[in-house]
C-alpha cells in the first residue's frame, strides 16, 4: 500500500466521475441518443484514435493544434487522438458509408482529448454527443439540426436554452475584400471577437464603418437581421446573409418558444465552419453546451451539431436519488429480484450474523428485506 | 426557469483612480448606489441600488475583468491596460467609455536612456504589474522579456537593483521624473471600457444591450 496522496493527482483539464455523477451523465447521454435516433440519426462509432494523415484531413485540418499525438508501434506512423468526432463521421460518410443514399443522417457519442482546456471549461477531456446530416445544402438542413439539439436540451429540463446563430464566412470574406491579410487581419478580428468597438473603429480605416455597423447588428435574430438588411455587403457576402436570414425563418417556424440571436462577427471554435453555424447557451449557465454549423464533408455539402456533456451536467437539476434497499445474506434470489423490477436498487449482505439494520444504514440504504417484507431503516 | 436567478445582474466597478470619473456615468445611466457606497468608513463590498435587482461591486481592477469573464458579474468597468494583460475569450468590450486616459510604457533610468541601444537586446528584465502584454510585446521585435511581476511601487525597481526597466501605466510621468526614469516607449494608449460577460450578452439581449445603449448615451455619443 502506498498513501501517499499525490497518487490521487491526475493531469490537468482530467478528472475521475464518481457516484452519481457518473451514472447521471450516463442517462443523459442515453436520453439525448435516444431524441436523436428516433429521428432519423442512426448511430456510428469511431475509434479513440487514427492515423494522423486522416484524422486531421479536410475538415479534422482545423482540430490539428488540439490534438494529442503518439506514435504507433506496429505501424510506426503517427496516429492523432480525436480532439472532435465531427471529422471521423466525416470520413465514415465519404468512405464506408458512401453508397448509402442522401440525405445521410449519422449521431453519435464518445470521449475527446484536447490539449488545452477553454477558459470557462477547463476540461481537456470530456463526453461530446452529436449529429451530423451529410449530403444536403437546404436552408431546411440548417434549421433541422438546430432545432433537434435545442430539443434534447429542452427534453432534459435545461432552463432557457437559446441558439446564438453566426456567419464564420463573413468576415473572413469582408477582410480578403478588403485586401487585409496577415497581423492586420488577426487584430481586426481580434477586436471583432471581442466587440471591441474602439479597437475595431481605429483598426479598420476606411471600412471602420462597416464593421461598426456589423457589430451594431448583433442581439435578438429580428432586429440583428434588419441591421444587416441595410448593410451595403457584396454579392457573396449578402448571399451568406440571406441564407442566414431563412435558417432562422424555418427555426422559427419549427420551435417558435426558442431565443434565437444573431451575431454575424462571432469566430471561434473549430474553425472548418463554410457556412451559417450556431452555439447553444442556456440562461442557468455562462458555458457553451454545445455547437454547430455547415461545413464540407470530402466533397459533399454537411452540417450538424455536438452537445457537451460536461457543460450540460452542470447546470441540470440533480437526479431523483436512487431507492437502495438492504437484502441480508440468505434471502431468496427472486425476492431481490422482485424489488429490482419494481424500481429498487437492491444492496447483497455477503455475511451472515450482523445487526442487519445497521449495516443497511453503514451502506446508505434507505430500506431493509426482513423476511419478504420491506422495512424503513432509521 | 429559474427567474429569480435570472434576473439578478452585477455591475463589477474598479476600485481606486477610475472610480471617480465612472460614477457620474453609472449615475446618468441610471444606477444609483445605496449611500454606504459613498461612505469611505463602510466595510460593505457589495451595494444595493436604485434597482432592486442590479447590485454593484466594487474591487480591484483586474478582478473587475474576472469577475465578468465568469459570469459572476454581468457588466464591468476596467481599463483596456486589463483586456490586453488577460485577453478573457469570454469578455466583450463593446464600449470606449473615455475616461481614465493614460498609456502603457516602458520606463527607464535617465542615465541608461542616454547610452541604451534597444536594437541590440536579445534579453530585458522588466519589473511589471502587466508580465504578457510586455512579454508578446518584446516578442514581437523578436527580444525576449523576462518579467518580475510587481503588484505596485514599480518604479522603486531599478534604484534598487531589481532591474533596470519597467512597464507601467503613466498619466502625467509625474511619478518617473520622480524617481529618476523615463518613459522611453509607449506599448499602447489606455482608456476605460465597459465590459460585458459574452454569455450573458447572449442569453438575455434586450436587457444587456438595452444597459449598453444606456452608458453610450450617458457617454453622449
């Protein structure tokens, strides 16, 4: 035995989840597979980690500084573990699941390692669930995902789920119309990610006044879509607007409760987003639970949408506690068994001859089986 | 929904120099403190207002910027000298309040300016309240800064032999002349800001913003 208490310590960003937090994030999980198979998303599982080469092409590109690398033994090629599983489902879509015809609908669920934490959410590993729908470029698409992962919150009781809507193309565009490249470009979008109007104002010349105007267009979806409405934007870049405009039109229509907001300067996050993408926040709590958007899977139009799991436990209500009852050593199988169908959670004794009561009480049961009958343990 | 929780709203206010020139603002905006927040004798860290749900508190000014940044305030004051140092993903700072003008520099004995040749240094040691701003900024001319983080008195550093330069906020230079430096470079102009936790702004929008809209007003812009 070593007692030694730095044994306990684990990495940074890394935690151990214990009783009942572990099962509860296991329930979650399974609620929201189960809001997502049941509409249409059937699941696939990735492996933990691939070879580098693949992990990290096309979409993965942008999950590269994330990544943990290890060499593997066998093959001695590098392998990347997953920092996001969007790419991998990306992948499964153009290869295995190529023939299978489209719209493909594909969830799924695991762990993923990053090598840095957030600063909000510490986390470097943690549950993702998802979804991800391949081989459509319909407005309709958009709107479907959204409002599916907006449900699975509602479903599980999340207070005040709202969707913040943006355009990661957008400024990107405005920027290479502008002919910006290089540090100019960073600071400018730096201080657009940080709305810092004072900053952004002296950073963008002769264009300070359209900036201005884009960060002025951001707040609640109507009001942010007329703002932007009257912005003199370039046929690529009004198009991306008018795109956004009828995905939140359609979100609208299908879960018209929901708080929906538009900001059109937000990029952060993975940056392999091609088109209107979205993060879910919740009035309860400062973390995003979850994110998503349009990005090119291969050669094929997709979107979909992650949730985070680690995020979303720690603003939902705890469980009902479990029901534990104390079965003595010798009692019959089948009268445990009985309680266990009826809800209960039943505790073996492994010894005969102790003060049953208190051992159901040392064991934190509730309840004790004397004979076939249930008694309350004080 | 919880709605007691929801509409609770912190207003995060900097102790100290910019306090007295936000106040006005804060006031023409709307939110007036309960007296003991004039009291210089209250030990009271935090004060009720006009409005029964928004509370002020008042603190250090880079604890205004972490307060925010996790949510435990909604909207704050602070420098843009806090921003640069901290760069929170989650602070947005959508508004120049103008006030609290100085600059950021870098600060050093007369006698050294006189003979020094910043294009040869490879290496500064650089007493400072601000570490990363003056790291990526001797970085970024490809000199390494290695800083002594100091929470204040940073000009007693080099008499002393602590070092020879440091970075520091200056408004008149008063204190450097003092106490024999100079102010040999400006790293960036600083002004107040008000700042707003990103999720906060994103889940209840008309209310943040509508608070937004009402400082730039006071601000008379």
């Amino acid at each position: 035995m070593n007692d030694d208490p730095t044994r306990a310590l684990l990495p940074t960003g890394l935690r151990d989840l214990l009783p009942p937090d572990a099962g509860r994030e296991a329930d979650v999980v399974a609620q929201i597979m189960g809001h997502f198979l049941a509409q249409g998303y059937a699941r696939v599982k990735p492996p933990l980690t691939e070879f580098e080469s693949t992990l990290l092409d096309g979409a993965g590109a942008a999950t590269a500084a994330q990544a943990f690398r290890v060499m593997d033994p066998l093959s001695q090629r590098m392998l990347g573990l997953r920092a996001d599983m969007t790419p991998q489902v990306a992948r499964i879509a153009a290869s295995r699941l190529a023939g299978e015809p489209r719209p493909l609908r594909l969830s799924y669920s695991g762990e993923v390692l990053r090598v840095k934490g957030g600063h909000l959410r510490p986390e470097r590993q943690f549950l993702q669930a998802g979804i991800e729908l391949i081989g459509s470029d319909a407005a309709s698409a958009d709107a479907e995902v959204a409002v599916l992962v907006a449900e699975a919150l509602a479903a599980l009781n999340v207070p005040g789920v709202s969707v913040d809507l943006s355009l990661p193309t957008l400024v990107p565009a405005l920027l290479a119309d502008l002919g910006l490249t290089g540090e100019a470009a960073a600071d400018l979008r730096a201080g657009l990610d940080h709305k810092d109007a004072a900053r952004v104002a002296s950073l963008a010349g002769t264009a300070a006044p359209l900036f201005t105007a884009l960060l002025a267009a951001t707040g609640p979806a109507d009001r942010a879509l007329a703002a932007l409405a009257g912005l003199p934007l370039t046929a690529a870049a009004g198009a991306e607007r008018d795109r956004l405009a009828e995905v939140v039109e359609r979100v609208r229509r299908d879960a018209p409760d929901l708080t929906l907001t538009v900001d059109p300067v937000e990029y952060r996050g993975f940056e392999y987003h091609t088109g209107a993408a979205f993060t879910l926040f919740s009035r309860a709590g400062g973390c995003e639970l979850g994110r998503g958007g349009r990005y090119r899977a291969g050669n094929e139009p997709a979107t979909g949408a992650t949730l985070f799991l680690d995020s979303i436990l720690a603003i939902l209500p705890p469980g009902l506690p479990e029901r534990r009852v104390y079965v003595p050593v010798g009692t019959p199988r089948a009268w445990a068994q009985a309680l266990r169908t009826q809800g209960w959670v039943t505790v073996a004794g492994l010894t005969p001859g102790t003060d049953v009561a208190a051992e159901a009480k040392r064991l934190n049961c509730g309840h004790l089986l004397a004979g076939d009958s249930l008694i309350e343990v004080r | 929904m919880n709605q007691s929780n929801n509409s609770k709203f912190v207003l995060a206010l900097p102790k100290g120099r910019i306090l007295d020139e936000a106040m006005p603002l804060v006031r023409a905006a709307g939110i007036l403190p309960e007296p003991a927040f004039d009291d210089p004798k209250s030990r009271l860290l935090r004060f009720a207002t006009n409005h029964p749900h928004i509370d002020i508190i008042r603190v250090r000014s880079f604890d205004v910027a972490t307060f925010v940044a996790f949510g435990a305030a909604q909207i704050g004051i602070c420098g843009n000298d806090v921003l640069m140092e901290f760069d929170y993903p989650e602070l947005y700072a959508p508004l120049d309040l103008g006030i609290g003008g100085c600059r950021l520099s870098v600060a050093e004995p007369v006698d050294l300016a006189e003979i020094d040749d910043p294009r040869r240094w490879s290496h500064v040691r650089i007493a400072t309240k601000y570490p990363e701003v003056t790291r990526r900024h001797f970085a970024a001319r490809g000199v390494q800064a290695e800083c002594i983080k100091l929470n204040g008195a940073m000009e007693l550093a080099p008499s002393l032999g602590l070092c020879s330069r440091i970075v520091d906020l200056v408004s008149t230079g008063s204190t450097l002349k003092a106490n024999g430096l100079k102010e040999v470079e400006v790293i960036a102009q600083v002004t107040s800001r008000l700042i707003v936790n990103r999720a906060a702004l994103k889940t209840r929008p008309d209310e943040i913003g509508g608070w937004v809209e009402r400082f730039r007003a006071a601000c008379g812009e």
